[in-house]
C-alpha cells in the first residue's frame, strides 16, 4: 500500500497595488494550505491585502504575515541597514496591523514568515532572526515562525519558545550551503511543472533535494512553498495537488 504523506503549500500573496496584482490571489486560493501576506512594506496595499485575507478564509486557509524591509522600488529583495529598534519596531508594525486586519475579518493569524531580504539574511545572521523572532513573541506567543531549517531562524525560535515551521521551497533552486540560489542567477527559480512536482517529492519522501551544484543536500520540512510571483504559479499548484495524490500526497 503506497504511504500518505500529509502536507503544507503554501504561498505568498498580497502584494499588489490598486489595479496591479502580481498574483490572482483567490485563484490560487483553492490550491494552498496556507498564505503568506504581505503587511505594505514590500508590496500590499490595504484593499488588496483585506481581499487576500477574506479569500484565504473562505477557502479555509491558514494565514501568516510576511513581513519585509520597507523597500517597495526594490519589492523587498535589497537589505536595509537599519538599527535593532528600527527593524524590531517593523516588524511589530506590519504584523500587528495584519494580525489586526485578520482578526476584524472573523480569522485567525497562525504564522509569521520574513519576505525577501529579510528572510534570507536572518536566515544566515543571527542577530536579525533573534530580532525576529523576539517580535513574533512580543504580538503573541501562539504564532509560529516560519523559516529555513537549521539556519538562524530555527536557532532564534527555539531560544525563546516559539514553534518553529521549517520551510522547504518546491520552486527554488538550493546551493549546498542550504542557502537558495540568487534569483539574479539562470535556473534560480524553477517553472516547469515535472521540475517543482519532482523536486517537492523529493524532499517530501526522501527529505533530500539535488542542489544547483549537482549535490545531494539533506532537507526535512513543514511546510512547502510555491511563489506567488511565479508566472507558472496556478499550473504549478494544480500540478502539486492534482499529480501529487495520485503520489501520495495528501493536503493539510
């Protein structure tokens, strides 16, 4: 009898402006476990997050702030240089007002996952993941933080009590390190359906994933993610789901 193996997509969303979307939010609704949203710091403005928020709760999905640098022109992707206050005083900004927008539609916050840059220097510095994760537990302890396994992430929520989701990436290419390929690299971001649905299997039933370098790099993970800003992100989500039952793959 094949094995089931139950688990979390999720996706970030939210981070478009009036007109412009970079992605169909409610479209991709259906397809996820759970969002990620951006809090208008990177991307997001209020209507569009509110709409976001009440899709993801009418298609039953989890919701989690996706907070990043104040750096809309650069949609989050630079590093700021920025004092421990200043950081810790945004994060606690824009997670409280998604937290607070979550809340007055009749939902719930579960998750907080850094967007971009902030994500991937945490990931690797540990005094920005403590910052990170010491925000988190000043909004609520209850809320999970999301992020890279065994990087600082995991260190800086461990250290204070919060759960931690470790995070593996079903369209992004890995370097050895553990670390995501810069997407300014050719093949940083994978596309094709039987590329992302092999890799995520991979990781799923194998806990491993061949890095961009030709290696075998040892992953276990949460929760799964598929980008938002993908251009193939529906394809890639009915893919996942679609294919990956008939793998085995049963969704949270």
């Amino acid at each position: 009898m094949q094995k089931t193996h139950f688990i979390d997509i999720n996706c970030d969303l939210g981070e478009g402006f009036g007109t412009y979307k970079v992605a169909n939010d409610r479209e991709l609704m259906p397809w996820l476990s759970s969002c990620n949203l951006a809090c208008g710091f990177h991307a997001g403005d209020p209507l569009g997050i509110y709409q976001a928020i009440e899709a993801a709760i009418e298609n039953d999905v989890n919701i989690g702030a996706h907070p990043g640098y104040p750096d809309l022109m650069g949609f989050g992707r630079r590093k700021m240089e920025m004092t421990h206050e200043e950081l810790y005083a945004t994060i606690i900004y824009q997670v409280s007002a998604l937290k607070g927008m979550t809340e007055a539609c009749g939902g719930k916050l579960v998750h907080v996952k850094a967007h971009g840059a902030l994500y991937n220097y945490s990931a690797g510095e540990q005094h920005l993941a403590d910052i990170l994760a010491k925000a988190i537990l000043a909004i609520d302890p209850a809320l999970k933080y999301v992020g890279l396994p065994g990087s600082c992430h995991e260190k800086a929520a461990t250290a204070v009590g919060l759960t931690f989701v470790r995070e593996g990436f079903a369209d992004r290419r890995y370097q050895n390190d553990g670390s995501l390929v810069p997407r300014r690299v050719e093949g940083a971001l994978l596309v094709k359906e039987d590329e992302v649905l092999s890799q995520l299997m991979s990781m799923v039933s194998r806990q491993e994933v061949t890095t961009h370098e030709g290696d075998i790099l040892r992953l276990q993970a949460d929760t799964f993610c598929v980008h938002g800003d993908n251009p193939n992100v529906l394809n890639l989500l009915k893919t996942i789901k679609c294919e990956g039952e008939k793998m085995g793959l049963s969704f949270r």
